[in-house]
C-alpha cells in the first residue's frame, strides 16, 4: 500500500459531525420560515384588528393547545429547531465577519443548543 492510499484511507474514516448540524440548522430555518409569519401575522395583525376573536389567544385556550399531544410536539419542534438555526447562524456569522473561533467556542455554542433543547423537551414533558 503506498502513502497516498493510506492517507486516503484515514481520510475516508473520518466522520465530520458538520452534516448534522447543517441539518439542524435547515430543519430550523424551515420551521421559522413557516411559523414565524403565520404567528405574527394571528397575534400582530389580526387578533388586534379584531379579524380572529379575543378569546382566541385567551391563556385557557392556549393552556389547552399546550396540554395536548400535538401542542408539545409543536412546541417543542418550534423552539428547539429555531434555537439549532440560531446557534448555526451566528456561530457561522462570526466568520463571515472575520472571527475564527476555537473549537471550545463551536463545543459552548451547539452545547448550549443542546442543554435548551433538552430543557425545552423537559418542560414539555412537564406541562
């Protein structure tokens, strides 16, 4: 075996963990592209103009939303996935503006989209 074939060898077993937080950062992008606008569209503009009811955001109502199954899911997807793109966002940003961070920076940064992604997955639990 000659040197070039061992070094890509030992190129093809390492494994990046870089595509899973790209996909992080999509799914996260989704989400916020989607939701975003449709809940500042209900709470900013029609619930003021008085379009939708009042009642609808009344604190039973949404109570009632997160008690369900399918309101933990959705919280839960709607925070963790928008934290992931935030954190990929501005960990990314850093170098567009000529900040190279070490990789304790990176580990702090998707460490913490962790814990509150895990903390979030908690309270849901909770509620």
């Amino acid at each position: 075996m000659s040197g070039s074939d061992a070094m890509n060898k030992s190129k093809m077993q390492w494994k990046h963990n870089e595509p899973l937080f790209w996909s992080l950062f999509g799914a996260g992008g989704v989400v916020t592209a989607f939701v975003t606008p449709v809940l500042v569209l209900i709470v900013g503009i029609l619930v003021p103009l008085g379009i939708l009811p009042a009642d609808i955001m009344s604190y039973e109502r949404m109570l009632g939303f997160a008690d369900s199954w399918i309101g933990k899911l959705l919280l839960l997807v709607i925070i963790s996935m928008s934290l992931w793109h935030c954190v990929h966002r501005i960990y990314h940003s850093l170098h567009d503006f000529g900040f190279h961070p070490k990789k304790c920076v990176r580990a702090l940064a998707y460490g913490t989209a962790f814990t509150l992604s895990t903390a979030c997955l908690v309270l849901v639990l909770i509620v």
